[in-house]
C-alpha cells in the first residue's frame, strides 16, 4: 500500500472512531468512559504509528515484501495486532461491558492464525534474518 493511502486510512478510521465516540455521547463521563476513551486513544495512535512504519508492506494477504525492524516494530513483532486487541479492551471498557471481553476468544487465535501464516512467508523469504529478529523482539 503507497504511504498516501496509508494516510488516508489512517485518518479514516480515526475520523470514523471519533465521531462515533463522541457523536453517541451527551452527557457527563463517568470513570470508567475516560478510562476507556484513554486506553482508545492511546492504542490507536500506536496502531497508526505501527501502520506508517510498516509502510508499504502492509498487506491484506501475508507477503514478504520487506523486513521491518525500526520504531515499534524493533520491540514488538506485530504491534498492529497488538494495538489493535487493546484498542478493542478500551472500547469494551468504556462501554463498560465486561463482558464483550469474551470477544477476544475468537479475535486471538484468528491472529494467531494470521501471524503464522505472516512468520511462514516472513522466514521463507528473510531466513536467518527473520529468525534472529523474532529472537530479540516480543510476540
């Protein structure tokens, strides 16, 4: 994906998150909103920042374009689907409902699926590289 449209995505989807934040809110925060719109914010702006420095690579379909290993990536292997899983707990926390929690036993393991399918292209192209960098960084 070319960087613009990178950018246009992102500020898509942020659009689209904050107008439906604030656009179904009309009355005073509780605790538990701040909270939730906080670990939210956060989150996505990690996620933004995963996806720009992913850059081209990003791919709907595992490919193995480039070996990304600077910014968020030269810690976390897959911060888009890390950023992404807390962007949801915020959302469930804000709308306090404990219980959307549950969602995660099918959001997990289809990324787990996804991740391996990514590390299998990832190593078949990279090698020794990609095996080295899964070494030193966190999931």
């Amino acid at each position: 994906m070319k960087t613009w449209q990178n950018w246009l995505w992102i500020l898509a989807a942020g659009a689209a998150w904050v107008c439906a934040v604030f656009g179904l809110h009309g009355r005073t925060w509780t605790p538990h909103e701040i909270a939730g719109l906080a670990i939210m914010a956060l989150a996505y702006c990690c996620w933004a920042l995963a996806r720009l420095q992913l850059g081209t690579s990003f791919a709907i379909r595992p490919q193995a374009k480039e070996l990304v290993t600077r910014g968020l990536y030269s810690k976390i292997q897959n911060p888009v689907y890390v950023f992404n899983a807390i962007f949801y707990a915020g959302l469930f926390v804000f709308f306090g409902r404990p219980a959307w929690f549950l969602f995660f036993l099918v959001l997990i393991p289809l990324q787990l699926v996804r991740i391996r399918e990514e590390r299998s292209a990832l190593e078949a192209k990279f090698g020794d590289a990609y095996r080295e960098y899964r070494k030193r960084t966190w999931f």
